[in-house]
C-alpha cells in the first residue's frame, strides 16, 4: 500500500473519530434539559470543561485571564459532568 495513501486514511479516520467524540454546547445543554430539569448556562460548561482540560485556553476577548466571571455552582457540576460522560468527552 502507498504510504501517502495509508497516511491520508488514518488521519480521515482520526478526523471521524475525534468528531464524534466531541458535542457542541447545545447537545450539552439539551440532554441536562431532558435529564435534569434545568437549563445550564455556557459558562458553567466552559467551567467544567477547562476543569477536565478539555479546553484549548482562555477566549481572546476576556477581560481578565485569572478571574471567572459565572463559575459552575456545585450543585450543576454533576449534572455536566455526567452529560460529558454521555457524550464520551470525560
């Protein structure tokens, strides 16, 4: 088999498979909807997710780098972290 062929292939597989392992902010927030009753806001997501190291930095217009404006209450952080468990993202 071409190198060049073999190495286009995986790189196709891995682009599919890292697709679906990643849910967008609305599936999240949807599937809490469903299981838990209340709408989560996206910061509380973005929390939780830079918790996990699942996020790739800070946004390039945020005020200040060291300072959370909406963190996650304790009380919803289950509840996001079991919809990125359901999403395989955790």
């Amino acid at each position: 088999m071409n190198i060049a062929r073999y190495a286009l292939m995986f790189s196709l597989g891995d682009l599919a498979t890292r697709g679906a392992l990643m849910a967008t902010y609305r599936e999240i927030i949807d599937l809490v909807r469903q299981t838990d009753g209340f709408v989560v806001q996206t910061c509380w997501i973005a929390d939780v997710k830079t918790a996990h190291a699942l996020t790739r930095g800070h946004a390039p217009n945020r005020i200040d780098a060291h300072r959370k404006v909406k963190p996650c209450p304790p009380a919803k952080r289950d509840a996001i972290e079991r919809a990125l468990m359901h999403f395989g993202m955790v």
